[in-house]
C-alpha cells in the first residue's frame, strides 16, 4: 500500500491538487468561522409591498 502512494505522489498534478483542496478548504473554513463570530445577528429580509 505505500508504494502505491509514493507513486501517486509522484504524480505532480495529483499532489498540486491535494495542496489547492487543502489550502481552499482551510480559508473556507476560517472564513466562515470568523464571519459567525464577527457577525451573529440573522439576517432580516423585509418584503415590500
């Protein structure tokens, strides 16, 4: 079984893509973390007739 990782990770395109996944994932969800704590009033959508 690690032999077949080590030839994955070989692969550049395999391991830029597990980097990106990673990194967008983190930002994703600092983001959003950060906007709930910053933020924790509903929002209010009023209708106008």
């Amino acid at each position: 079984m690690l032999s077949t990782w080590k030839e994955k990770l070989k692969n550049r395109k395999v391991v830029l893509f597990l980097l990106l996944f990673l990194i967008s994932s983190l930002s994703f969800g600092l983001g959003y973390l950060l906007a709930q704590q910053n933020n924790p009033a509903p929002i209010i959508i009023e209708k106008i007739n």
